[in-house]
C-alpha cells in the first residue's frame, strides 16, 4: 500500500465502489419511502389509485363527495392509511359462496345483507 492515493489505486475503487452501492441503496429506501406525519402514514394520489385499481378522476369524485379522508401539504393531496382502510372495512360486505339460480335460469351469487352477515 503507498501513501497516495490515485485513480488507480485499490483504495479509490474500492471507495467508489462503495459509494455508488450506497447510491443506489439511498435511491431504492427513497422510491418505497412513505411519509408519516404524527405517527401517521400517508398515501398519494398514485399509491391511491394503483392499490385500489381507480382512475385518478374517481379519486378526485371520492374527495369531492368526502367519501374518503385526505389532507393537503404543501399543493401534494396526501391521504391517511388508516382512514383510507376505516372507509374500506365500513363499506365492506360479506359474500356468500352460495349459488343460486336467478330468473333466467343461470346461476348468480348471493350477496347477505351486511345485517344478516354477523349471525348466520
């Protein structure tokens, strides 16, 4: 090992080496980095609309209409998980795997009304 270090030396690799590794390492935890606000974590508009399948105009009608929670931070729409999986779990309903044969004769599945769903 000499005292200096050039280009071309094993150390200079090695420290680029090791710098472009941590680069691409900052980059990845970035790109999945989610903000959290008061121990909240926030979604945007386009993790929004990837999870749930919707187009960003049905997203735009949900805010419109107050169907789901958002807040606004600095022009970026951001919405709570946790009141955004509130809305979910209020508004779902229960399947049964029960087919019946409808009107026309095909078969078609039973929705139980969510009052029914608890105790049958």
């Amino acid at each position: 090992m000499s005292d200096v270090i050039t280009k071309r030396s094993e150390e200079f690799k090695e420290l680029t080496d090791w710098m472009v590794q941590t680069t691409r390492e900052i980059e990845t935890a970035t790109k999945h980095l989610r903000p959290t606000i008061g121990q909240e974590h926030y979604l945007t508009g386009d993790e929004i609309c990837r999870r749930f399948h919707v187009c960003k105009r049905t997203l735009q009608t949900l805010r419109d209409t107050k169907a789901i929670p958002y807040t606004t931070l600095g022009g970026k729409i951001l919405y709570p998980e946790s009141g955004i999986f509130e809305v979910l779990k209020k508004n779902y309903r229960e399947y049964v795997n029960e087919r019946r044969p409808d009107q026309s004769g095909r078969r078609s599945f039973r929705v139980k009304p969510p009052w029914k769903a608890a105790g049958s």
